[in-house]
C-alpha cells in the first residue's frame, strides 16, 4: 500500500530579522512534506533545521524527499536516517503519528524580553498582559552591565514572577560561575545553555564542555537547561544516560523520534520546556501537540515568537499569555501549504 508524497521548499522572510548568539538570521528555510494514505486521508509536517546546527541541511532534506519519490511505502519513510532528524518528525507528524492529548487545559506562555537594557521598560507592559514567565537573552553584553540589569528586572517582576536566562552557550566557566552566583538568591526559574561547545570541535571539547555543565548543575541552587546540547533524539538520550538534573528545553521539530525520549524523561521525573524552532504553523501544530501530550510537570512554553512572517496563515499562534489547545487545533496545515504554492 503506497502512499503519495509530495513536499514544497520554502525561503520565507522574517518580519524582523532574528538576532542570534550566531548572527542575524534574516531568512528561515525549510520544507513543508505533505503525505497522502491510499485511503485519501492527507496529513502534513514541517523539517526546519536550524541553519547553524551540524549535519541536518534543507539541501539533504530535500535530496531525500527527492529520492523517496511521489509513491512511498510507509517502511520506506521509516528507513530515513537518523541524522535527518527534522524529516524523520516531519514524516512522522504528516503520517499522523502523534501522542494523543489527555489534558486541554491552556498552557502558560514565557514572554520574550530583547537583549540588553532594552529589555526593561517592556517587562511592565508584558507583565500587566499577563505573563509570568520572561524570558532574557544574556552573555550578549558586557557582564557586569547585563549583571545590574538583572537587578533591575528583578526588581519590575510582578508578584511569583520568574526570569529564564539563556546565554546561548556564550559564557566561559568563570563567568558561568559569576552569573549563577548571583542568580542563587534570586527569582530566575532557570539559566539556559551557560556554555556549549558543538560537536563539530571534537569529541574531546565537546566532552570538556559537558562535564562542566554536569558541574555548575551540580553546584549552584539556580538549575541549568539545555537548549543547543540537545537538538536531536541521539544527543538527548546520551543526557538522559548522563542523569542530567536540570531543565531540558526541547524543540520537537528538531528532535527525530522523540517517542521514547518523552517516555524516558518522564520516568525520570525531568523538567521539560517545549520550545518553538521559528517554524511555520505546520511545524507549530505539531510542536504544541507534542507540548500538550506531555504529562510531567508544566513549565511555560517557548512558543511566544508568533507572527514571525508577514503572510498570516503561515504563523503559529499569536504570543500571548496562554496558549489553549483550540489554537492549536485552529492551525491549518492546509493553508500553510497553499500558501507557498
Ligand atoms: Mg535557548
């Protein structure tokens, strides 16, 4: 029994250029796959690597759509792989293989403060909308300046506010140490991704590296996440193996198969943050299905980065305090897909 198989290549402007600790992203590309069953049901999915990452490129997504060919059997579509992680959950969401939801019940939403001192007078207004979870950019400045800007963003959280700091994996050990000190005695829910190195410089460096954040989670009140250190199914099981005792930011668009994954970090009792990967609405649908399958502890999510392009039906949900399960059924694959035709 063949399946139909078809996928569109998309290069989509950014309303606003995306500044990252790896530059200004101006341009997110990606490809959409659409997979229809001899029954006629039609589903889709979304592979959008993140163009600094290691390995995944759109050019091997799209070789490989191209090599599986218009009729597919579905153990072909299970053979891609393994590091093509994003077509692998591509390929798995059109094929409607996803969790099912237990509980709708909305899920809180971090707010997105810039980087900088710019972040300040928007904490307020942020706040007064209804968040309670801010998320800031750190290890963009100068330390000591980004250290009394805290401060002063601690002092305009709103009552059981919290802050999440993500350095990007911009910050050596010393000042790792120097931030998480000073964030002990303070409302920060967790400090994302204080140092990385890829694996793209050795598997000594890399090793280094992990060690040292096996340590600063280990030794300060404040919990670390990972973000960048875990971008597919494989490097999130060898942290599971590692007994990692902080928080997992995890973008399910990126991650494989993540089937077992959640099985395990579950049992596991661990923090999870589900978190957008800047993807269409057919790569938000199946992020936040993921998110609102998930039945450990609920932390706020990642997803307040919508409208992040100027034609609507390819946006995700709109960032506001909550995120309720009807905005995510809402999202139309369909026209997301018609709309790159
Ligand atoms: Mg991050």
């Amino acid at each position: 029994m063949t399946h139909r198989l078809s996928y569109r290549r998309y290069a989509l402007e950014f309303r606003v250029p995306v500044r990252t600790a790896h530059g200004i992203w101006p341009v997110r590309e990606g490809v959409l796959v659409r997979l229809e069953t001899p029954g006629g049901d039609v589903g889709y999915g979304e592979a959008a690597p993140l163009p600094w990452a290691a390995g995944e490129t759109v050019d091997a997504i799209e070789a490989a759509c191209r090599r599986l060919g218009e009729e597919v059997d579905p153990a072909m579509l299970a053979a891609v792989p393994a590091e093509l992680g994003c077509l692998r959950s591509a390929l798995q969401t059109a094929g409607g293989q996803l969790p099912e939801v237990q509980a709708t019940s909305a899920r809180p939403v971090a707010a997105l403060l810039p980087a900088g001192r710019a972040a300040l007078p928007l904490l307020g207004p942020k706040a007064e909308a209804g968040f309670r979870v801010f998320k800031w950019k750190v290890g963009v400045g100068e330390v000591q300046e980004e250290l009394g800007w805290l401060d002063e963003l601690c002092a305009r959280l709103p009552t059981g506010g919290k802050l999440r700091l993500d350095a990007n994996g911009a910050w050596d050990r010393r000042t790792a140490e120097r931030w998480l000190d000073r964030c002990a005695e303070r409302p920060v829910e967790f400090v994302e991704q204080p140092c990385f190195v890829a694996a793209t410089e050795g598997a000594t460096a890399q090793q280094k590296v992990e060690d040292m954040l096996l340590g600063l989670a280990g030794d300060y009140p404040t919990p670390v996440a990972l973000d960048e250190s875990v971008q597919s199914d494989r490097d999130l099981a060898r942290w599971l193996a590692a007994g990692w005792p902080g928080f997992y930011v995890l973008k399910p668009g990126l991650m494989g198969d993540m089937t077992g994954g959640l099985a395990a970090l579950r049992k596991a009792g661990a923090r999870v943050v589900f978190s957008s990967a800047l993807e269409t609405a057919v790569g938000a649908r199946a992020a936040l299905h993921r998110a609102f399958a998930w039945e450990g502890e609920i932390h706020a999510l990642g997803f307040g980065v919508w409208p992040l392009f100027a034609e609507a039906a390819l946006n995700g949900p709109t960032a506001t305090p909550f995120i309720r399960w009807q905005d995510v059924t809402a999202l139309n694959p369909e026209a997301a897909w018609n709309a790159l035709s």
